[in-house]
C-alpha cells in the first residue's frame, strides 16, 4: 500500500499528498474509460450506451476530484 492510501480521517494531509490522489484519481478516470470503451467496442456495444452506463461512476470520480481540488486550493 502506499503512503497516501494509508491516511486516516485524522492525520493532517499535505499538498503533495493531495496531488498525488488527485493524479492517481485521474488516472483511474481515464483508465476505467479507455478499458470501457475498449470492451464495448468488443462487444459491439454503442460508444454511447457504454458512456451511459459508466456515468453514475465518473459522476463519483469527478466529485471527489473536485472535493480534492477544494482541499488543496485551501491549503496553498
């Protein structure tokens, strides 16, 4: 496990701890999209209904980004 993945809702977190999960997040999104995609095309699925489907989780992943983001700009 990494450092960052191992924080608790107690310890205080740093700017550059927040742009690593902010990083690592974003990676994630584009990951989880491009796989999506990848396996629609496969499955001889619409680009749009594979997108549809995913929605509900990069509505998620783009919240907490966004929460991220908030949290560091209050620290710097």
């Amino acid at each position: 496990m990494t450092e960052s993945s191992e924080l608790t809702a107690t310890d205080p977190v740093t700017a550059q701890e927040l742009t690593e999960l902010i990083t690592e997040l974003e990676e994630y999104r584009e990951r989880l999209v491009n796989d999506t995609l990848t396996m629609a095309q496969r499955a001889k699925m619409l680009r749009s209904q594979a997108l549809a489907q995913l929605e509900p989780d990069l509505a998620k992943i783009d919240a907490t980004l966004q929460a991220l983001r908030n949290q560091q700009a209050a620290l710097t």
